[in-house]
C-alpha cells in the first residue's frame, strides 16, 4: 500500500511529524512531555491512519475520563471510530455476555451503610450521635475510602498482598445484597471472564489498531484487557512522570514492558513544552525522566522558597489563586 504525502505544515513540529507519520504496521510507545500535544498529535495520527487505508471502525482510542473522550470525539469528527474510556468499554462487553449488574459509587453505599447500622430503637441520644458524627465522617472521606478500597480490589487481582482497606467487609456486603458492581469490580470482573474461550472470542481481533492516550493512568489490568483483544497493532501515549494513580494500580513501566513483549515497538518521544515558560520547564526536568525544550520566550518564574505548614496557611488566605494537592485526606 502507497502512503499519503508527508505532511510538510509548519503547525507540527519535527517529533510530533514523526509520530503522527510512523509506520502504519508498528506498535508505538509515545513519551511525551507536559504540554506537548499529546492529544493533538494523536487525533492527527488517527487521521494519517485513516488516510492511508486503515477503516475507521478497526481503530479503538482510550483516553481515561470522559471528559477527554467527548473532547477527542468532538475533535476527530468521526463516529466510526471507537473513541471511549476502559470502563465504558468494559461495560458493554458485559452487556454483550448478558452479565448485568447495576453499577453502584461509594456514596450509594453510605447510604445504604447508615441504614443497615443505624442504632437499635430505643438507643441512647449520645449513641445516636455518635453514629450521626461517625456517618457524616465517612461522607467527607467518601472518595479516601473509594480509592482505598478500588485500590484493593485491583491489587488482590494482581496477587499482590496489601492490607484490608476500612468498610472493604462492609462494602462486599452490600454489592452483594444488591447484586451490584463499581468500576473495578468490571475491571476484575472482564479480566476473568476474557481467560475463558468462549468469551474471549467474542472480543478478539475485534480491532486493528488500539490507542491509548494518557496510558500513564492505565492500571496493569485494564493493560490485561487491552492486550486480550489481540489487535494488530498498539500506540500507548503517556508522561511517566504526570502518573498519580499509583494507588490504584497505574503503573506506566509495567505496562510498557507488557507491551513490548507482545509487540515490536518503535519508541518516539514529544519533548516541545508549549504550555510553560523557561524557568518552569528547566526548573521541571530537574524532576524528570524526559527533559522538555520550552517553546515560549519568556523567561518565567518559579518560586524556590521552602513553605512550612503554617506558611501554606496564609498563602491560600492570601492569594485565592493558589492551589494545594495533596496525596491524601
């Protein structure tokens, strides 16, 4: 097959060229810098894809919310390819084996926990109120507990030991009285269900080409799922270093290493940073695996102070512009 021209446009820089115009019959592992038009230059090699024969309903492209789908979707201009995240996918593949659950989140079970538990008629006020102070904790903890748990559930799947998450008892119980699932018990769910035949043909080679942006937030898991559908070929987007969902099982090495044993991979990178200013970006790959080249002139600043505790305080009185992440509650 002769390929399209190749894209000449000033718009694209030499690496992302070279990502969106790489061989159509090679897997991808694309390491890419903040701010450095991952999503652009993935929706252009769909197009490129597309243009040089590759159907449009033998492409599936993954992004990890649904707010990023509906803005690739609306980007691409093409319903025909399969644009979604792991866990609507794998919610329809459930529909498709007649395996139906309602899907439950962690504050349905709040409230099915202080019904359940509620104090016996005839209680003291003080214990009344005890059992109000303790609910009330549990809903301003609500996605601490949701993600301790989904973090669970996610790393017994992979054999790995780690300690029963608080309410873990609780919640199996009510899933269970409800006949419900969240969404890794669909994760765990389809992973088990694909190691059977009959399933699993179903799904495989369904596809040619899988796609998945912001990879770095793929459990190894969903990578499970994903290599189970057999496609020819696959292209994992993703910045080592923006991976925050460790808790849960995200694990951006293992899933490179996955990938490169099932496929031959060709290892690009986009290291143009078109969001930040110099010092930002020098001051950022002190930090990083993968050293960005800042595209603005300006110079920037960054503020090298250390902050104690109290010192946070103030500056969020202060400057309301401020924002704090923190790992936990």
């Amino acid at each position: 097959m002769e390929l399209t021209e190749k894209k000449t446009n000033s718009t694209f820089t030499p690496e992302q060229l070279a990502f969106i115009e790489a061989d159509i019959k090679k897997s991808i592992i694309l390491k890419a810098t903040a701010g450095s038009g991952k999503s652009f230059s993935a929706i252009e090699r769909l197009r490129y894809l597309m243009a040089n024969g590759v159907p449009a309903d033998k492409i599936c492209f993954f992004s990890y919310t649904t707010a990023a789908v509906n803005e690739l979707k609306t980007r691409l201009k093409n319903d025909a390819v399969k644009v979604t995240t792991i866990h609507a996918f794998c919610l329809g593949m459930l529909a498709k084996m007649q395996k139906f659950k309602k899907i439950v989140d962690i504050y349905q079970f709040i409230s099915w926990y202080k019904e359940r538990f509620k104090p016996k008629p005839g209680s003291s006020q003080e214990v009344k109120d005890e059992f109000f102070d303790f609910t009330s904790r549990m809903y301003d903890d609500a996605q601490y507990i949701s993600a301790e748990i989904t973090a669970f559930k996610l790393q017994q799947a992979e054999g790995i030991k780690c300690k029963l998450p608080k309410f873990f008892r609780e919640y199996v119980q009510y899933t269970k009285e409800t006949k419900a699932r969240d969404f890794a018990d669909m994760l765990v769910e389809v992973n088990e269900l694909l190691k059977e035949n009959k399933w699993l043909r179903m799904f495989k080679n369904q596809f040619d080409y899988i796609l998945c942006d912001e990879a770095q937030d793929q459990s190894v898991l969903m990578m499970r799922i994903l290599l189970a559908l057999n496609a020819k070929y696959y292209t994992l987007i993703l910045d080592t270093n923006q991976s925050i969902y460790g808790y849960s099982g995200a694990n951006a090495f293992a899933i490179m290493d996955m990938l490169r044993k099932r496929r031959t991979c060709e290892e690009l990178t986009l290291s143009m940073n078109f969001r930040s200013s110099q010092l930002v970006v020098e001051h950022a790959n002190n930090y990083s695996s993968l050293t960005a080249v800042p595209f603005s002139k300006e110079q920037g600043q960054v503020h090298k102070d250390i902050l104690l505790f109290e010192d946070l305080l103030h500056l969020v009185k202060e400057k309301p512009e401020v924002a704090i992440l923190v790992r936990t509650n």
